[in-house]
C-alpha cells in the first residue's frame, strides 16, 4: 500500500480531499503524517480528526536553517513514505528533502504551468494575474517539485474556463473544486508507478 506524507500551511481543503478519499477507498494508500510551518492552520484540525500525526516545524521551532532541515528528514525518515504531498505549504522545500526523495515530491498549484509560476505566484496572486492577462482559460496543475519553483515534471492538469467578469475569487473556487479531484487521481496514478519501479 502506498505510503504518503503530507505538508500543508493553510487551511487544508486539499488535504482533507485527499484524506477523504483515502477514506473512501478511492485511493489505497496510508497517510503517515503532517508537517505544517503553520501550528494554527486549518489542515492540523483535519489531521487531528483522522488521527494523522502533526509536526510544527518552522523557524519558530528550528531557528537554525540546519536544525530545520535535520527535524523534517527525521520525520520523513521515520515513516518510509513513498510520497510526499505538499498540499497548499507555503515554502519553498530544502534540496536536502528533495534529494531524499528523488521524483517522489508532489505539489499541486493553482495555474496551468509554465504560466504564472515561480516565487510570487501563489494563492490569490495567481487568479488576479490570470484575470489580468484576460485569459480564456486557467486550472490546477499537479507536478514534481525540482529545486527551481514549480519548474517540475508536469504530472497532471485540469482546464477551468475563466469567466468574462470573474473575480479573483470566484476564479480561486473554481479552480480549487477540480484542485480537489485532480490531485487525488495523480497520487494514486504515480503513486502506482513508484511502487511498481521498486518490485
């Protein structure tokens, strides 16, 4: 069964959709824990109500860039995932985790990569520049995470059409609702992959 991790800031809408599905038995996999720089954020009560273990791991609890990274491989270490999650984090993730675990780190961002990504591009920011650019279309993209900010293989995407007088927000819903479907669909489907590649 695959094993993941996962990693989350916010308020962990995306988290708990994947939670759900694991509960559903859509996806066969086990999530191991959550690692939030964020102690108050939504995404721990949802860990909480599925007794998911949390780690807060921050600058606030590791001041020491190398203390920090030392805390988050021992978390990863200690339960073996096969993938790591990062469901709405708002860090960018040290090379020594990426190098851990090779094309084993997935993230999920609001726009149809390579447009509007990199630092800067997230959240809000990205549906406002979207509107600004008077695209015709926008959508979540789920790819690995490289050292360079949202620059990873391209695992998956979903069109969402942009609307003639959408808001930021409005575009933000939308695109978070197939954010919600999408994500699950590429775990199990690479999720798969990576177990194979090891028998």
């Amino acid at each position: 069964m695959l094993k993941i991790g996962v990693m989350a800031s916010g308020g962990g809408s995306n988290f708990k959709a994947i939670i759900d599905r694991i509960g559903e038995g859509d996806l066969e996999a086990q999530c191991k824990f959550l690692i939030t720089n964020n102690a108050g954020c939504g995404a721990v009560g949802h860990a909480q109500t599925y007794g998911i273990p949390v780690y807060h791991i921050s600058g606030k609890t590791h001041p020491e860039q190398a203390a920090y990274e030392a805390a988050l491989l021992e978390v990863i270490d200690k339960y073996g995932v096969d993938l790591l999650i990062l469901a709405g984090y708002m860090k960018v993730l040290p090379v020594s985790i990426l190098k851990r675990l090779p094309d084993r780190v997935l993230n999920i961002h609001p726009s149809l990569l390579p447009k509007y990504g990199g630092r800067g591009f997230y959240g809000i920011h990205v549906h406002e520049a979207v509107i600004a650019a008077k695209d015709k279309e926008s959508g979540p993209t789920v790819h690995l995470v490289s050292e360079e900010v949202d620059a990873g293989r391209i695992l998956g995407q979903r069109k969402v059409p942009v609307l003639e007088n959408d808001t930021p927000a409005e575009l933000a819903a939308r695109v978070l609702v197939q954010e919600h479907d999408l994500f699950w669909r590429v775990i199990k489907e690479y999720g798969e992959q990576v177990l194979k590649a090891r028998v």
